[in-house]
C-alpha cells in the first residue's frame, strides 16, 4: 500500500557524478518494482561538490532491499 506523497519519508540509496549513472540505477530499482527518485539531477552532474553529487532516493521502507540490489548489481558507494 502506497503512503500519500507528503507522508512519503525519502533516504538516499546511492550517489554519483553523473546523471546518466543515477538514471540506470533508478532503472534498475524500477525493474524491481521500487519507486526511485533522483534529486540534484542536474547541478549534481555540472558541480557535485557544491550538492554532493546526484542522489538516487527510495521510501524509507524500501531501503534495505534497493540496498540489497544495488549491491548484486556491483553498485558500491
């Protein structure tokens, strides 16, 4: 059952340099019927040290298992 949007509690998964990097890991949570976010797309990818790069985000309780795939697919932070 999904939350309402404003009670959605959003941790971050994963961060890169790029945004075409953020964009496949968010493909591959998709694929695994995760919802993924992807917050600071752009100015991320032009000055990641002035936001802390691109940040892939899921709810809160799907933290552990989007760890978990990102993890088998070699992702590390």
């Amino acid at each position: 059952m999904k939350t309402d949007e404003k009670d959605m509690k959003l941790v971050t998964v994963a961060v890169t340099e790029h945004s075409h990097e953020a964009e496949m890991l968010k493909n591959l949570l998709s694929n695994e019927e995760i919802d993924a976010y992807i917050q600071d797309e752009f100015l991320g990818s032009f000055i990641p040290f002035a936001v802390g790069g691109v940040k892939v985000l899921v709810e809160e309780n799907d933290e552990i298992k989007a760890r978990q795939i990102l993890a088998e697919a070699g992702y590390t932070e």
